[in-house]
C-alpha cells in the first residue's frame, strides 16, 4: 500500500527542517541586498507621439483608416523609429558613439579577442559603428501600448539625464525625418510647377505690360457703348482667353501626370486625379511597402517573406504604372481636344478682324495686346492655384503626427525595482528552503526515528542510545576507546539508555537459565561492538556474571578495549599454564569476563564452528547469568551465521541517520534465512535534540511507551509497541 503523507506529516517536515529553510530564506535575502547594492542602477525615460491616422489622406476627402492598415502603418512606423538612418543621426548629434556606456566590453568579447590573439588572428575591429549601433537599439524601446494610436520611444541608461536627452533625441529625429519625407514626396513635380510659374508670371508681366505701353503711346482711352463690331470682338476675344486657358491647363495637367509616373509619386497623383481605382491600388501599395520595410529590419533579403512581399509590391506598382498610362492617355485625348477649340476659335477671332473695315488699326492692334494679356494672366493664375495646392498636400501630413510627451529625467530607476526584487527573492527562498527540505526528506533513506525503523522493519525498538559527546569522553583513554564510557561515566545520557536496555532484557525470575545474545548489524561501524560492550558492562555492574565474546573474527576488537585494565584467566578458573585451553580477560573495573577472538585452540574463524566452541558455550551457560556475542556484520561476515543461529536472541544495531533503509532491510532478511530470532532493533548514535523535535524521544534512552512483554519479559520501546516481529522470527 502506498504512503500518503498527511498534514501532521508536513507540519512534522517544516519543523524538523525549520533551521534549514530558515538559513535558505536569511541566505536569499541576503543575496537580494547585496544584489541591491552591487548592481548599477538603469534610469528608463519615455516620450510619446501621436498618429492621428483619422486625418492620413487617402482621396480628395479625409476618410479613415481600416484596422488592418491601421495595424500595418504602425508596424511601419515603429519600425521605420529604430531605423539605422535615424539611429545613426542620432548617435553622431549626440556623441554617442564614444559613450563609455555603449563601448563597455562584454565578457564574450573579451574571450573572442583573447583567442584571437592566442591563435594569431588579432584583427582591428572595423565594424565599431555596427556594434555600437546595435548596443544602441537593444537600449532603445519602441512599441504601440495596447493598439492605440501612440507611439512610446523609451531609452534605458546608468544615467537619469542621459535616458531623457537621448529619448528626446530620437523623437525630435523621427519627426525631422518624417517631415524630410513629407516635403521630399513630390520633389519633380513641385519643381517644375515652381519653374512654369515664374516663367508665367513674367509672360504675363510682358504682355500686360505692352498693352499699356501701346495704349499710353497711342493716347487710346474707352468709352461705353462701343459699337456692335466691337463687342462681337469682345466676345470672340473672351472665347479666345478661355479656350487657350483650357488648353493650357489640359497641357499642364498632362505634363503633372507624366512627372508624377516618372518619379513613380502614386499618393499625389492619387490625390490628383481622385481616382477611386488609383486610392485603394495606392493604399495596398503604401501598406505593402510598411510590411517590406518591417520585415527587411527583422529578416534577411532572402527570406520567403521578403521575398513574397516584395512580389506583391512590385505587383502593385506595375498596375498603378498601367492604371495610370491610362488616365494619362485620357488626359492628352482631352488635351488635343482643348487645342483645336482653341485653334478654331482663334480662326473665327482672326478672320472677324481681317474683315473689319475700320480706319483704325491701333484699336485693334490694342484688343489683341489686352487679349494676350487676360490669357496670359488667366493662365498664371491656374498654375498659381496648383503650385499651392501641391505644396500644401506635402507638409499638410506632417500634422498626423505629434510629440505629446516630452521625456524627463527619471527620479527612481526602473531596474532594479527594490520591492520587486525582495519579494521574489523572499518567495524564491522560501519556495528552495522548502523544496529543499521536501527533496532531502525524499532522498533521505536512512532511520532517524523509532518510528521509521517500526514502520520500515516491523520490529520493536528496544533502546535509543544516544551519540557520545566530546565532554563525557575525558581523558585521552576513553577517546582511545570509547567503549569504556560505562566503567567511568555512569551519570549520562548514554549510561541511561544502556541501563534501560538491560533492564528490559533481564529475566523475569533470578534462577531462568543464562540466556545467549547475540549483537549484530548489517555493516561494520554502525556501533554493534560498542552496544555489546555497553550492555554488558552494564549487566556486570548490576550483579550478573557475564561472559562478552568477540566473535567479529574478521575485525575483533574487544581484547584491545579491555587487556588494559585486565587479567587473563583460563575457562577453568586456572591462571594461563598450558596451550589447548582458550584465555579470557577478567576486567577489574566492572568484573566482566571477555573471550577475545583468535584466543581459541583453533586460532582462526573456524573456531566459531568447531566443537570446541560449542562445548565453550555449553560450560559457559553453567557458569553466567549472560553470554553476550559480538558477531561480525550479516551482510559482511558470513563466519557469523552459525553462532547468530544458536544464539537465543539477536539484537540488531542500526546507526542513527546512518544505516541505509534497503541495507537494513536485506540483513534482515539473511538473519530470516538463517532462523535468527531477533527480538529488537537499538538505535544507536542518536541526536537526542533533533529525536525530541520531532516528538519521538522525551529524554535519553527512554521512549515514549513501554514495549509489551515478550516472553514474560519486559522492552522498551519508542512509540512503535504495536510493531509486530517479522514473520518467521522468533521473540527472545
């Protein structure tokens, strides 16, 4: 069945870990105030242009843009703001291609010119303006806030000053270059309207000017009521001026339009002509161009995009060009037309005069100098009115747009934001402190509570002894050995946990048989020989006649621990006189007996098979109340397997927050294998203060509850008593 981990479970997590996500929490903010303070400080500044794309004309009459070009015309727009052109103007105005800000060098360019150096290919950096352009433009911020018809141009820089100067400066550049544009949109055609213009004006200067010399000359004045002839010439003559002011104006407009193809201006000519055809065919034009500009910004020329848009310009332009050929070709039809009314009227004009009889000539060579003046003057006046409206339609755009926000030097920084910063780095601590203690309680596979090994081993725990501190191993012998501490320490945490084991492993009545026990672990250095000792130092002080056998054949210990202190002894009782019989060392401090290994006749680990052991033993059982074996690790020491299976019980030593979950667990199976009859776990080495943290231990050595009776004896146990022993192992 799966574990489910419950709320008392998590709040047990936080507060065994709570040093480790308070430490995490206090090192995050830390690093946020020393990131605070070590990080330069970047000022933004913001100006704003408005497009007003509501007056953009597009026909005789202003009418409004779609949401589509809308869109178009501000990508365009936005676009044409971060274009190298303006960029660059505004970085030589403004010195900016020496800022010590934009020359800074990157780390990846100090590795590139170190391996270029290394390797011999050093080479002058020739493309500095590119660089510098291009550090230039990732500064720069250009963007269309939530589809309005606004333009925000912001510049992010290490000083406040700088930011506004330079943002400022490439708003003012945009709009000089929009207006350069503007007025540069139909240079030929307002260049040859400015020339027939003056050359108009001063025909008409000349031939008015004759006429009133010619008048003055001949001292010729009028009169009303002029003779029938005479206004029938008069008549004649207005014909006369307006047809050649019909002609004249067809032949300019004619002339505008050939100009206005050549110099391939389609919005004027559409706003000339009024063609609906020719307005929507410009508009798809103008918003081709905007998304060709876009995408050459951001694409290479060979893209498929670029190369798809530029198709559709070209498109576009081919049917304007045809489009307007026709409209062309219409206008000179109507040209030739004004022409030969003109001629025939001049006709009429000409013959009315020749058949005149009168005896002056002056009069009539008058009318004609007044005639040609009018035309003349007629004929300015139309080009005067052109001129005008030519120029007015090239600057009058230049009213769609318009800086409504001047920028300013910032006041606080835009990076970092201190309240920012210390709120992530108050959430993203907590957040690593706590998935730091939930990662390393997941990885964690060893026991660290009573709990754990009752749930992991189904076994009870019969002690929980706690790790020796510097303060009670005094003295350079009990450092030496500690296990020792129970002969000169009998006061402390440790002794009290020792003396609840023995306690609880004593029998029941004084005349029960001696009892075997065996001590094992899974693995070396999990405090097995020091549990063994341990207890049976403590049995021996309580009154019994115990006997402590080293049978660790591999790695024996115990004759060092105690031949200090000690006197050998025969099994017998006899002083050492003879070879066959084994030693054993009769410790004066506590009165107990140790058989070291390697001591035996057979002097190797077949001694703990031989006959002669087992015959050891059975005298041993008539001589103590406790034989107590320290065999060699399960998992380790196979030599150790028969004596654990004689033994009557076996005490398992697991090392607090040491012994792994699966290598515990697999020694338990062996000692299965082996009929072991384990009657508990002791779990040694123990941090009592982080046991009672988490509720599992109230003072050193003693758990929570009592053990229930095994045999008619009685355990101690952690708080885990309804933990049964594993199947097919047998209670002590």
């Amino acid at each position: 069945m799966e574990e489910t981990l419950e709320l008392r479970d998590i709040l047990e997590i936080l507060k065994r870990r709570r040093r480790l996500i308070a430490g995490v929490f206090i090192a995050g903010m830390a690093a946020a105030l020393l990131f605070l303070l070590l990080v330069t400080p970047r000022y933004t500044s913001e100006a704003a242009l408005k497009f007003n794309p509501s007056r953009f004309e597009i026909s005789a009459q202003k009418s409004n843009v779609g949401s589509e070009l809308f869109d178009r015309l501000m990508a365009g727009e936005i676009a044409a703001v971060k274009s190298p052109a303006i960029l660059m103007k505004v970085l030589k105005a403004e010195d900016l291609l020496n800022d010590p800000e934009l020359n800074k060098t990157t780390m990846t360019e100090m590795v590139a010119r170190g391996l270029n150096g290394l390797f011999g290919y050093a080479q002058a950096d020739a493309n500095h303006d590119a660089k510098i352009l291009e550090r230039f433009r990732k500064k720069l911020q250009v963007g269309n806030p939530d589809r309005t018809n606004l333009i925000s141009i912001s510049y992010t820089s290490w000083d406040a000053k700088k930011s506004a100067l330079v943002t400022n400066a490439v708003a003012n550049a945009y709009l000089a270059q929009h207006l350069d544009n503007r007025l540069a949109s139909t240079p030929l055609a307002a260049k040859w309207l400015n020339e027939r213009k003056v050359a108009l004006r001063e025909r008409w200067r000349r031939s008015e000017g004759a006429a009133e010399k010619f008048k003055a000359k001949n001292n010729l004045s009028y009169v009303s009521g002029e003779k029938l002839r005479e206004q029938y010439i008069d008549r004649l003559n207005e014909q006369l001026v307006l047809a050649g002011t019909k002609t004249e104006a067809a032949r300019a407009r004619v002339e505008q339009v050939r100009q206005l193809l050549k110099s391939r201006n389609y919005q004027q000519l559409a706003n000339m002509l009024q063609s609906d055809v020719l307005t929507q065919l410009r508009d798809r034009f103008a918003a081709a161009s905007q998304r060709e500009a876009s995408l050459s910004i951001s694409l290479m020329p060979g893209h498929p995009e670029v190369r798809k848009v530029r198709a559709e310009t070209a498109s576009l332009r081919a049917q304007i060009e045809n489009a307007g050929r026709r409209v062309l070709d219409n206008l000179e039809v109507r040209f030739r037309a004004a022409r030969e009314r003109e001629e025939l009227i001049r006709g009429n004009f000409d013959k009315t005069i020749s058949g005149i009889q009168d005896s002056s000539p002056d009069l009539v060579k008058l009318r004609e100098l007044e005639r040609m003046a009018a035309s003349d003057r007629s004929i300015f006046e139309t080009f005067l009115n052109r001129t005008n409206e030519t120029l007015e339609q090239s600057t009058g755009q230049f009213a769609n747009y318009r800086l409504i926000q001047v920028a300013q030097a910032p006041t606080q920084p835009s990076f970092p934001s201190k309240f920012k910063v210390l709120v992530l780095a108050a959430i993203g601590s907590l957040a690593a402190g706590l998935g730091l203690s939930f990662i390393l309680e997941t990885l964690c596979n060893t026991f660290r509570t009573g709990a754990h090994v009752s749930d992991v081993l189904k076994l009870p725990v019969l002690a929980t002894l706690p790790k020796l501190t510097r303060k009670e191993l005094t003295g350079a012998e009990l450092r030496r050995n500690p296990e020792r501490v129970l002969a000169h320490q009998r006061g402390t945490a440790f002794a009290h946990g020792v003396a609840a084991l023995n306690i609880g492993l004593r029998p029941a009545h004084g005349d029960a048989p001696a009892r075997l026990l065996a001590v094992t672990s899974a693995q070396e250095r999990e405090g097995k020989t020091m549990t063994a000792a341990s207890l049976a130092q403590e049995a021996a002080l309580s009154g019994c006649k115990v006997l402590l056998i080293d049978g660790n054949w591999k790695n024996p210990r115990l004759r060092a621990i105690f031949e200090t202190h000690s006197r050998a002894v025969s099994v017998n009782g006899r002083r050492k006189n003879g070879q066959s019989e084994p030693l054993l060392l009769h410790d004066l401090s506590t009165g107990l007996d140790i058989l070291p290994a390697m001591a035996g006749a057979g002097n190797s680990s077949r001694f703990g098979a031989s006959e002669e052991f087992a015959a050891l033993l059975s005298s041993a059982r008539d001589t103590y109340d406790l034989i107590i074996l320290d065999t060699g690790p399960v998992l380790s020491d196979s030599d150790s397997w028969g004596p654990i299976s004689e033994a009557d019980g076996t005490l398992f030593v697991i090392q607090w927050n040491q012994t792994r979950r699966d290598v515990a667990a697999r020694a338990l199976r062996t000692l299965e294998t082996l009929d072991a009859k384990v009657i508990g776990v002791v779990l040694n080495g123990s941090d009592l203060q982080q046991m009672e943290q988490e509720n599992q231990v109230v003072s050193a050595g003693f758990t929570r509850r009592a053990a229930p009776a095994v045999n008619g004896r009685h355990g101690i146990d952690d708080g885990a008593a309804k933990a049964q022993p594993r199947p097919g192992l047998h209670s002590f």
